[in-house]
C-alpha cells in the first residue's frame, strides 16, 4: 500500500502535511526515479504553487538533473507536453479539485501519463530509505519552456474535424472555475470559430467562484448562462483543467457518465472493434453501448492512473470515469478537459443537439455522495460491510450488487478524509430510495 500516493498524486494540507521540506525530499526521491533531465515543471493557480515549484526546480538541480518551469498551465498541457516535446518526466504541482488550503506533487512519465502504482511505490521507496542521487560534482540547471500551450492546443486540433468545427460557428459557455483552462479553452475556442462565454475566468487559487470541483449543485451560473444566451452547450473544468462536466442547450448538468456514453459512441461510430476503460464506479450502459459496436469494456479501479496505465497496456482508444475525466487515446491516454471539448465540438458538429445526443442514449440513473469520514472510520466500515455482504466485490473498497443495473460503491477518498457513495438503479425512484439507505447505513456505522 503507498504511504503518501493517494488516488492520483500526493496531495495534503500545505505547510501542514505538505511541509516544503517533504516537497523538498520527495522531489529528490522523483529525480532519481526520473535518473536524468530535462524534467518539465507546470503548477496551477494555487496561492502555494509558484513557492512549490522553487523548491522542486531547487531540489533536482541540486543533484544534478535540469528541468524547464512552463508556469500556469492545465495538467494535460503538461503531460501532453513531455511527451511531445521530449522531456525525461514532468512535475505537475496541483491539487486538483480540493480546496485551496491544499496542494499536492504529481509526477509524470516520459510518455505524458502518470507514473504507475508499481513506480509510485519505487519513488516512495527511495523516500522513506533517503537513497537518492547523492551528488557532489554538477549542478542542474533551470530554464524556461514557453511551447506548451501552442503545442498543446495544435496536438487537439489535429484529432478532430476542425473545418467543419469552425463552419457551424457554435456559441458555448466555459465555466473555468478559477482554474488553469483559462489558459488554453478560451483559445481553443477562438481557433474553432465559436462565440464564447466566460463564467469564473480569473485564474484565483482561492477558487472564490463556485469551488475547484464542478458539481451539479455548484453549477447554476453555467446553466443559465446557456439558457439565457441560447447556448449550444457549456462546460465546466475543475481546478487543474483535467476534468469537464457539460451542461446542455437546455441548461441541464449532465453526469460524467452520460457526457461519456455521447462521446464515446460518437468516437466509436468510426472506430468498432476498440477498447474502452472505465472503473468499478460507471454506469452499466458503457457495456451495453460497446456491444453495439462490437467493442470491449475493461472495468479498473477508481483512479484516473488506473485507467491511463490500462489503457496503455491494452491499446485501449478511450478511457473516462464518471466524475467527468475522459481520455482519448489518440491524443494522450490522460484526463484532458480541452481535449473534451473539442470531442463534443466533433460530435455536435455532425447535426443534432447536445439534449437530443443524450436523450437518444440508453436511460441511466447513476447519483454520489460523500460522508466525511476518518481513515480508521473508514477502515472499519468497509470492514464491517464486507462481513454483511460477503459475495461482494471488495476490488476497491465493496460493491454491493443485486444486478448489472442496480448496485452501490461504498470507498474511502484517496485524496480526502471522507467516504464516497455511488449507486446506480434501473429507476430514478429505485436510485433515490438505494441511495438513501446506504447513505444512512454508511453514517450509522461510523457513528458507533
């Protein structure tokens, strides 16, 4: 089990649990996993991040490896970037979607993805036994990498009908959320020829707008944005511009698993017999869908490295999770907001609206909650729920099924002291009533 690799990244409380001199030491423990640069350096707009990103560039020139600081950007412009342009790794400091008062380190391969759970392993290995590269002769050197963005944005382009994009003039509302896509979305749109509105545009790591994580319930200024403005669509990304949640030309918030199910199929008409990842947590529909284009479906667990790392050894061509981070394979096998967008651009480009895609997709009734939660409650309570539904899967944390359609996901946050709840049931009646007697079952035993 890692000790300080949660589901994605190491995150904590800074200057708490995220003390610089852990930074400091972990980052030491990175580079000699890394062995050598140039290693690529990206933060978002936490209050935290720029004095973060000194300790890191400090800490791998001191023993001996370069690395070039891109600044501000979104974490796929980054992984999207080292693997493009080169570098050995890449650092993306960020705490995703949790509050400001966090920040976190994640570390990237030389093929843009996240390191493996083996390799997080090796890196905090190299930690806890402070075998890092003790160097005494060279220093490393620290430069900048101003290519990022326009690479990153031209390698979007290329997956998707741009012409027949920019000749349908779309008008789409972003909700940026105070996070990094502001550095990348806007443009992107402005290339594709569509009128665009800005919700939360400035980049604030305090996230004063509506929080760092895009929620249906935080979502209300970017449902009547579009309505008011007779929108085609809008789109909310979280903090560090990995994840998007889409609202449609009706000002409904759609769940990351329906956004999916729309792309996917769109992706899959001109691409049968694929591969498509998903965790524990997604809606049946996925498997129902890839028949129809007779392709498959790998379940994982819950984590975007999870089903990046899969997708790679499977040659999988898409990957999501139903918190809205999709992956396309062709572009980078990561969560990539922009690269989202622009797929629903792609989509919406071939004729109907964004509500008449989703209402012609298979019925799904999937809802989450969250119960705050300390680890050892946690641990207790998965405890006791796999003595009480012991035919259960326990892959990662316990899913309680009665049928492919009907189920509930009880599992301990990787990246916060609370309990996550999904369910999933063949009716919004049958969904409300599941859901509200596990959410109860779930408080009662950590209350004991």
């Amino acid at each position: 089990m890692a000790k300080f690799f949660g589901t994605n990244g190491i995150r904590g409380v800074f200057s708490e649990d995220l003390t610089l001199e852990f930074v400091h030491d972990m980052t030491l423990a990175i580079g000699t996993y890394f062995e050598k640069g140039t290693v690529l350096i990206g933060f978002d707009g936490r209050e935290s991040s720029p004095v973060i990103s000194k300790v890191v560039s400090s800490a791998l020139n001191s023993i001996g490896i370069d690395c070039n600081v891109v600044g501000i950007v979104p974490t796929p412009c980054l992984q999207f970037a080292v693997k493009t342009l080169g570098y050995s790794g890449g650092i993306m400091i960020t705490a995703s979607h949790n509050p400001p008062q966090y920040n976190g380190i994640k570390p990237t391969a030389k093929d843009g993805v996240e390191i493996s759970r083996g390799d997080e392993l090796v890196v905090e290995d190299i930690y806890l036994q402070k075998s890092w590269i003790k160097n005494t002769e060279n220093w490393g050197t620290t430069g900048k990498e101003e290519r990022a963005i326009e690479t990153y944005l031209k390698g979007i382009v290329s997956q998707i009908d741009s012409k027949l994009i920019e000749s349908k003039n779309f008008k789409v509302v972003l909700d940026l959320g105070n996070g990094v896509q502001a550095v990348s979305a806007p443009d992107f749109c402005k290339m594709m020829q569509c009128e665009t509105l800005l919700v939360n545009q400035n980049i604030d790591g305090k996230f004063p707008g509506r929080g760092s994580e895009p929620t249906p319930q935080n979502l209300s200024e970017l449902s009547q944005t579009v309505t008011e403005n007779n929108a085609d669509f809008g789109i909310a990304f979280d903090g560090d511009g990995d994840r998007s949640i889409f609202c449609d030309n009706k000002g409904n918030i759609l769940t990351g698993d329906k956004s999916a199910l729309a792309l996917t199929q769109h992706i899959l008409k001109k691409n049968s017999n694929s591969v498509i990842v998903t965790c524990l947590n997604s809606g049946s529909n996925i498997e129902v869908l890839a028949d129809k284009f007779n392709s498959k479906v790998i379940r994982t667990k819950i984590g975007s490295v999870e089903v990046s790392r899969k997708m790679i050894h499977t040659n999988a061509l898409i990957g999501f999770e139903e918190n809205g981070g999709y992956m396309y394979g062709k572009h980078n096998q990561v969560r990539d907001g922009c690269m989202t967008l622009a797929l629903m651009l792609d989509l919406l480009a071939t004729g109907k609206s964004l509500s008449d895609e989703i209402a012609n997709l298979p019925p799904s009734f999937t809802t989450k909650d969250k119960v705050s939660c300390s680890s050892e409650n946690a641990s207790k309570l998965i405890s006791l729920l796999k003595e009480e539904f012991p035919s259960s899967d326990t892959t990662d944390g316990i899913k309680i099924t009665t049928d492919p359609k009907n189920w509930v996901m009880i599992r301990p946050s990787g990246t916060e002291p609370i309990v996550r709840v999904y369910a999933e049931a063949e009716s919004q009646e049958k969904l409300d009533i599941l859901m509200s007697e596990y959410l109860n079952k779930v408080k009662s035993i950590i209350s004991r």
